[in-house]
C-alpha cells in the first residue's frame, strides 16, 4: 500500500491569494499540480497578479469583507 498523496487531484484554498504573499503561495502550489481556488476581496490586492499563474485555478471574489472594531 502507497503513502504517496496524488497531488494531481488535490485541491488547494488560497484565502488572499491575490494579495503578495497569496499570490507566490498560488504559483508555488501550482507549479507543484495543484489545484488552486483563490479566494479575494481585492481590497489591498490586484485581480492583474492572476497572470503571473501560467497553470489553471480558480477564482472568487468575495467582496462581503466586513470591518471589526
């Protein structure tokens, strides 16, 4: 018996992940066959940084932020 993860399957959430960090996350877990769903406000991020992500994901913007005091 295996203990080998099929990655080609796997599918990764990436909260953020249009943002700097996120967005480095998403292209590294692509690149290794994952994929990847990006979820987004775009608030503090850019929907341009999806070009960098040459593999296909998916992604939700989430425009429902709300601000805690």
């Amino acid at each position: 018996m295996s203990t080998e993860i099929e990655i080609n399957c796997m599918k990764i959430l990436v909260t953020g992940g249009a943002g700097f960090i996120g967005i480095h996350t998403t292209i590294s877990l692509s690149e290794k066959g994952f994929n990847v769903i990006i979820i987004d406000s775009l608030i503090n991020s850019s929907i341009n940084a999806m070009r960098r992500i040459e593999n296909g994901f998916a992604f939700i913007l989430d425009q429902n932020v709300y601000k805690v005091n």
